[in-house]
C-alpha cells in the first residue's frame, strides 16, 4: 500500500482574524467573538485575547472577566462563510479530495496533487502563501501519512505555523508524546487516563485499552488507542460542511 500525504490546514483564530482584517481599527487589540450575556458563549478570541486565558467555548462574561479590555463582537456568519469558501477554492486547486470539519479546518488529500507539486510540505506551503497573499488570513498546517498525525502536526507550531511528520519519523514522534496531544483528548479525558497510568501515547500503544476504557465509559480513548497503536484513520473523504455555530 503506497504511502498517502494528508494535509491539515487550520485556520488561526478565524473568526476573530477575519473581522481584525475587515476592521483595521481592531488589529492587535484583543478581540472576542460573541455576544454579550450571561448565556452567550465565545466563539472565537484573537491571539492577543487568548494571552489573558480566553478561549472559545468560554462563557461570555467569565472572558470579559479575564480581560475587560476585550472589544466583543458580534459574530457574522456570512462573511465566515465566504472566507471559508474562498479558503475551499484554494484548496481545490490543489486536491479534490477535501473533507472539511468546519468553517476553519479541512483534511486534505494530496497524495495526488494537482498543482503539480513534488512534495505534500511544497503544497502546504504554497497553500499557506496564498491564503496570506489572496484573503490577508493565516493558517496553520500540519503534514503527515495520515489525518491523525497531521492534526497533531497543525497545532505544533500555532499560530502560522508549518510542521512535518515524516512517514519514516512515525514510530520515534509518537511514543513519548503526551497523550493531551491527542486530538479529542481533553482534559477530563486526559486525567481519567492517567489514573490508569498513561501519560503518553507509547503508555497506550503497549496497552490493550477497549476494556479498560469501556468500563471507565471512555470510548474516545478507546478510539485513541486503536488509532495510536495503528498509526491509521481514514483517507481523507470529499463532503460538504455547512455548520456555522459557535463551538
């Protein structure tokens, strides 16, 4: 079986960054995206936000407590989605096998690429270049065999970042990687393993985690564990994605 190279491309701080693009009144000022009120949620903090412990998914006033001279705005869907459009656009020129799990992130295949390019690290900075050049965003990207090792690479060198993971690098990157690395591993997840004695991903790929895991009614680790040991998930799949909510 050949060898596939999946890109991770994400966007930095998307929402926020879009509307410090629309508004140059806003750049470098700390920036949050939501409503105001008690019931609101963030959806998105600007970098210089996210310095004082804001984060998307917070409460509204518990950000405004952290920082209270954060500029709250508003969120606009529909200018998201036409960034995040003309983000697809670029990544289409390159691969048509894009599996997109939000406005801000997508899965691209590119062991195939139609650009032209001889390598996944020249698309996915050429990919990076135009994102910058033509829509003035950033993105982040990691590159790697498969889509679980190229969502840990995207999130190593964030904000703006590039980070490769090798095919040969594999079986060295993984094992003493802390198992909060993981995608979908948070921190209660992340806690509840280590009472079993896993702090790394080379604790769960010498450990045989389904029934531990089911008794301790954690099936995401369960997953975890078989795609550790595996070093596999899925080739990237062409769908659509229309979510547009707050996370």
């Amino acid at each position: 079986m050949s060898i596939r190279k999946i890109i991770h491309v994400d966007m930095d701080a998307f929402y926020a960054s879009v509307e410090q693009r629309d508004d140059p009144q806003l750049r470098g000022k700390p920036v949050v995206v939501a409503w105001r009120g008690n019931r609101s949620v963030v959806c998105a903090a600007s970098y210089e936000a996210r310095r004082f412990g804001v984060h998307s998914a917070m409460a509204a006033v518990r950000a405004e407590r952290l920082c209270p001279e954060a500029i709250f705005v508003p969120p606009d869907f529909s200018r998201y989605r036409a960034a995040s459009q003309m983000v697809r656009e670029i990544f289409q020129q390159h691969t048509d096998l894009i599996e997109p799990l939000s406005l801000d992130e997508a899965y691209l295949d590119v062991t195939e690429n139609k650009s032209g390019l001889p390598t996944a690290t020249r698309v996915a900075k050429t990919i990076r270049e135009q994102i910058r050049e033509e829509l003035r965003l950033t993105a982040s990207a990691g590159v790697a065999p498969n889509k679980f090792l190229a969502k840990i690479a995207s999130d190593w060198r964030k904000p703006d970042g590039l980070f490769v993971i090798q095919p040969q690098d594999v079986d060295t990157f993984l094992p003493p990687l802390p198992v909060g690395r993981i995608p979908g591993v948070g921190k209660v997840t992340e806690a509840r393993l280590k009472q079993l004695g896993i702090q790394t991903v080379g604790d769960l790929q010498l450990l045989e985690l389904a029934t531990e895991c089911v008794s301790m009614n954690l099936p995401e680790a369960s997953i975890t564990a078989r795609s550790c040991r595996t070093g596999r998930r899925s080739p990237s799949r062409p769908r659509t994605h229309s979510s547009a909510t707050c996370p």
